[in-house]
C-alpha cells in the first residue's frame, strides 16, 4: 500500500505508537488521517502536532464497546466516503497470571481482541463493496512468543494474532490486506516505570518514531507480519523447531525477572 492520498484510521492515538503513527502517515501524504483514542486531550494534542499537509479529524472512541466503534466509522464514512486503513492500535496491559480478577481479564479482553472484532464488523462491509482496504492491528512480539510476568497479555496478543491470520485466509482472495503489528519494547506509557523494558527490551527499546518507520516500510510490501525488532523472526523459528527447549529458555527468562513482574503486578493491583 502506497499511503499517499489514502484514508486513514488510527486508535490509541493519542499517544505512543498511535501518534507516531498519525504523524508518520500525514509525512508520508495521506489525504487524511483520523485520530481516535478515549483520551480526549491527548487525542487534542495529537492533532495539534500533524500539521496541514493530510486533512486531520478527531473522533473520540472506546475501543472494547462495539456500539462506539461503529460511531467512529460511520462518522469517518460519512466526511470522507471510504476507509483505505484501519489501524486498530489501542490496547492495555495487565500484570499477573491466573489470579487475576475476572473484571480484568474482561477488560484487557475487549480492548486488546474484541476491538479488533468490532472494527472488522464495522469497517468490512465498505471495504469488501470497494473489493478494497487494509488493516493493520497492532499485537505484540507477545502474542507470537510470550510474554512474562502477564498472562492476560499472552493469551489477548495471542488471540489477535489470531484474528488476524483468520482475516487474511477468509478476505485475502477479495482485496482486503491485513497486517500484525508485533513489536518488543517501545517507549510508550505502557512501558514507563518498566526499567530497559523488561524482559521484552532485551534487545532494546525503540522510540515510537521507529516503529513508524516500520510500519511504512512493511505495508508498501503488504506483509502479514511488521517486525521493528527483526529478532523476534528468529525466535519464532526456535520456538517452533524444538518447542520443549524453547519453553525451557523462557522459563530461565521468568525466573530472571520474577521479582520486578511480581512488584508490577502488585502496583497494578493497587490501581
């Protein structure tokens, strides 16, 4: 997908990846870009800083409820006719593992796998009449390998992956293009207080300005898999070519950081 001249939505835009994306495709010509996000002064400061070379519009939007969802594409319909890409990007994080209460697990749930559900819903119909149209949904290197110290993460990164490759095998032969945004540590909100990144930094964290970069580079090639870290590729394949020794390596990892994922877990319960 070349961006220049195209429609774009983006959530969890109101900061981080989300933002960093806006402003990468506003610099790369899109005729528009929509700027979405539950923050509403954040969303404001997003569209503060893209400029006038792309026509920028701010609608407001609660990923995990369907009903908002749909609001937001139906406004974007409305101004501007179609949607060339949809990028579902929000999503949270929640430490812990099984303990976890069944409101957050419900939580994480609908913002980090049923806000790609309902966007499909909502954004399909328009893009399937066109025989056209992508989405981009932002996982995680977690829902491709794993991720420590949070088991809500792995099994909701896992799930959108999931969802994902279904969209792929179900659309692909009638023109809708799906990538899966899988990056380790990115210097965002969900990773401050995080020192290094933790165990997802170990090969470094990336400034959402990079990812961005990505991002471009992936889509023009219509790639199912954007990968800002390229070593999680390598990954992939150990964990698929001797799963026992790779479940053994990740175990090591989650000793190793054990104590700092238990004191994050336990500041999230105090939230």
């Amino acid at each position: 997908m070349d961006i220049k001249g195209k429609v774009i939505v983006v959530t969890g835009a109101a900061s981080g990846i989300g933002r960093a994306l806006c402003e990468r495709f506003v610099r790369e010509s899109a005729s528009a870009v929509v700027v979405s996000d539950i923050d509403a002064v954040g969303m404001a400061e997003t569209m503060a800083v893209l400029g006038d070379d792309s026509e920028v519009m701010g609608v407001p939007c609660d990923v995990g409820n369907e009903e908002s969802v749909n609001k937001l594409v139906q406004e974007v319909l409305k101004r501007f006719k179609k949607i060339d890409l949809f990028c579902a990007n929000a999503g949270i994080f929640t430490a812990g593992g099984e303990e976890v209460s069944i409101e957050a697990w419900q939580k994480i749930w609908d913002v980090n796998v049923m806000s790609h559900v309902f966007a499909a819903r909502a954004v399909l119909p328009s893009m399937l009449d066109r025989g056209e149209g992508y989405l981009l949904n932002t996982s995680s290197a977690a829902g491709l390998l794993s991720q420590v110290g949070s088991a809500p993460y792995s099994v909701t990164k896992h799930a959108a992956i999931g969802f994902a490759e279904w969209l792929s095998i179900t659309y692909g032969k009638r023109g809708i293009k799906v990538s899966a945004l899988c990056p380790q540590a990115v210097r965002t909100a969900m990773t401050a207080g995080s020192e290094g990144g933790g165990v997802a930094g170990l090969d470094g964290m990336l400034e959402p300005e990079q990812l961005a970069d990505t991002v471009v580079e992936t889509l023009a090639e219509e790639r199912f898999l954007v990968l800002p870290h390229p070593e999680v590729l390598t990954y992939m394949r150990r964990k698929t070519e001797d799963y026992d020794r790779w479940l053994g390596g990740m175990r090591r990892l989650h000793e190793r950081f054990e104590d700092a994922y238990k004191a994050r877990a336990e500041r999230d319960l105090e939230k």
